[in-house]
C-alpha cells in the first residue's frame, strides 16, 4: 500500500484522459439529461453530483484505505453530525453522547429529547462512557475532544458498545484521517468537520461521514437528500484540491503543536496545558497508540491567569489571528469562554497551529506572552 502523502495526492481522481485535468473542475448542475427511465447515476442535482463522488471517493479512501467504504459529503460538519443521529435512531431508543463534546452538540441532543430520544451523556477522559452504554442504540465518541484535548480508547469503547448491541460513530475532526481512522478501530461511522483541518484554509464548510455497512451509508445517504441540504459544487472541488496537501500541513502543525507545548510548559503564568503529543499528558498514552504518525493534531489548549491576561495575549499577538476554528494554514487562538457554551475558565486559549516556520511562531508566541504578562511579571 502506498504511503500516506502519496495517497493524498492521489485520493479519488479519475483515470487520465488525454487534454483533460487530472482533478476535473466543478460541475454546476441542477438537473442532468435524463432520457427515459429515470436512473442514475445522475440524475438530479439534490441527489448526486459528480464533482461530491469524486471527493466522496478520496475521503473514502483515506478514512478507510484497502477496504471498501462509502462517503457522503455535507454542507458542514453539523450537517454530518444530525444526519448519523437523526437517520439512525428513532423514538425510544437511547443515545450516548460525550459531556465535553463540540458546543453545538447540545443542540442536537434538544433535537433528539423533542423527539423521544433518550439523551445520556458521560466525559470522553477514562472511557467514561462504558458506564452508560447499557440499552443504548448509538454510542458518539470524540477523540480527541475539543477543546478539552481528552482523548479515549476507541478500540475498548466500540468493542464494549458492540457487545451491548449499540451502533458506534466517532467525531474524527480534529486527528483528521490520516492522524487516526476510526473504521479500522472499530466504529461504524467516521464523521468529521472538513471545515478544519481536513481542507485546512479557512475558506470553506464541509462535513462527512464514512461507513463501510453499504445500508447505513444508504440511510445517511437518504437523509441528504430529505433533509435536502446539499454542498455547492465549487465548495466539494476545493475542498478536494486541499486534500493534496493534507499531510504536508498535518505533519508541520503536529511539530510545531508539539513545540509550542514544550515552550508554553516552560512558563509560570500558563496553566491546565494540554496537548496529547506531550510525553506527560494524561491522554498521551492512549493517544499514542491508537493516532498515526505522531499527527496528534494542531490543537493546544492552556489557561492563562484570568480574562483581561487572556485578551491582552491575544491582542499582542502579530502572527496568529484571533478566530474560531481551527485546522487553517494560518495560526489563530481565541478565549474559548468568550462562547459561553464549554465548561472552561475564563482565561482559557483554544489555540490553532497553523503551518508557518516553527521558530517565527514560537517567537511571535513568547513575545506575546511577556507583553501580556506587564513590566513586573516580565522583571
Ligand atoms: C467544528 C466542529 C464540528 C462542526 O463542524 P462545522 O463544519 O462547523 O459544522 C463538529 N465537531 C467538531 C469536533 C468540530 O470541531
């Protein structure tokens, strides 16, 4: 099998035809020539468009490399996210959710109890969720959690919800596949947010989900078109042509993660660091052995004393832009607090490696630091 970076290259472009591009451009399409019965695989714009198969196949076939597996792309990551929950479970049934998962999870889970779901959740660290798997239809990990950074045994947690007969789909946005593949360690879904780090520029929304049961595929499949929500043609080919530098950008955001973490270890004011490529980080151990390729993703969080010190980093700051997200080519931090929806201090930084020159962005990082800190902390 071919390495990581060259499959990238690669992922879901067609044969070579003579005079043609080797990544064919968007095809804006509401409707296709359709003579007599009504067959596809075009058909109408809703349902299918070339330019989503053909990124569709590549996420498929890094998410699920040697085994088949189908994708279904969505206008978003929440747009992937309802649509496993939504089309795999109904009434009655009971959904296990994490209590530290992405902020806009509660909104589904409001959605799930109006609609007679019941809702339990428990904490991603320590596998917290085997606890409350009991009866349950579907078990939804994130690993690692954002913004928290926990991280927890996809392995152990999918073989114990299969045994209790319940359906295992995993948030895989922020490893990225090529930092972790969830459906060799057992899910039944891979879903991820491609806004972030996936097409990694900042510039698009995309979601998927990935799945090798082809009639769970269909269903998420079926709720697309229902639900009838669909990506733009030029949103799916730039997502696609982002796709060739996945691990050019993974690999330079995990160093430089790894060494902006060891830099902020080093520094009084910075508490709660976490990062799971750091040796002593309490997810580091399970982190290590079910991510690849030391990618454990750009994210490091830490906690500086207090708002008004947090605002003042993140004002000083010159190479790093402050923004949401996370994932993009270019550095960005913010005061996650400032959202009201996560359980985090006051002077809590989600921050985002971006893929400038390690040295430039620890520089920028430090001199930061000691603005924020004032004339006496620095003395
Ligand atoms: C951003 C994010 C989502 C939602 O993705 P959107 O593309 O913003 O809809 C879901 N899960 C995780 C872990 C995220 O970080």
């Amino acid at each position: 099998m071919t390495g990581d970076g060259t499959r990238a290259v690669r992922a879901g472009l067609p044969e070579p035809v003579a005079y043609e591009p080797s990544l064919p451009g968007p095809v804006f399409a509401a409707h296709y020539h359709l003579p007599g019965e009504p067959v596809g695989p075009y058909t109408y714009g809703r349902d299918e468009n070339p330019t989503w198969t053909r990124l569709e196949e590549a996420i498929g076939e890094l998410e699920s490399p040697g085994t088949a597996a189908e994708t279904v792309v969505f206008p978003s990551g929440m747009g992937a996210v309802s649509a496993v929950l939504l089309s795999q479970v109904r009434s009655g049934d009971a959904v296990v959710l994490p209590s530290d998962g992405y902020q806009a999870l509660p909104l589904v889970r409001e959605r799930l109890e109006a609609y007679g779901v019941e809702v339990r959740t428990a904490p991603t660290a320590g596998d917290a969720q085997l606890r409350v798997l009991d009866g349950a239809k579907l078990l939804w990990i994130e690993t690692p959690s954002n913004p928290g950074l926990d991280v927890c045994d996809i392995r152990r947690l999918a073989g114990a919800a299969h045994a209790a007969g319940a359906l295992v789909a995993v948030d895989n946005t922020l490893a990225t596949p090529l930092g972790q593949r969830p459906l060799d360690l057992g899910a039944d879904f891979s879903v991820a947010s491609g806004t972030k780090a996936l097409t990694g520029h900042g510039d698009v929304l995309l979601g998927y989900v990935c799945c090798r049961d082809p009639e769970r595929a269909a269903a998420v499949r079926k709720w697309r078109k229902t639900a009838g929500a669909v990506t733009g043609p030029m949103e799916a080919w730039l997502a696609h042509r982002s796709l060739a530098t996945l691990q050019l950008r993974v690999d330079r955001q995990a160093v430089t993660a790894l060494a902006l973490a060891e830099a902020l270890r080093e520094r009084p004011e910075v508490t709660g660091l976490r990062h799971p490529g750091l040796p002593d980080d309490p997810a580091h151990p399970v982190a290590a052995a079910q991510m690849r390729a030391g990618r454990f993703g750009c994210v490091v969080s830490f906690t500086l004393p207090g708002r008004a010190h947090a605002e003042r980093f993140l004002a000083a700051l010159r190479l790093v832009d402050e923004a949401t997200s996370f994932g993009g080519v270019r550095s960005t931090a913010e005061r996650r607090g400032r959202w009201g929806g996560d359980a985090v201090p006051e002077g809590f930084i989600r921050f985002s490696v971006g893929v400038e020159d390690t040295d430039d962005l620890l520089t920028d990082v430090l001199r930061a630091l000691d603005e924020a800190a004032g004339p006496t902390a620095q003395g």
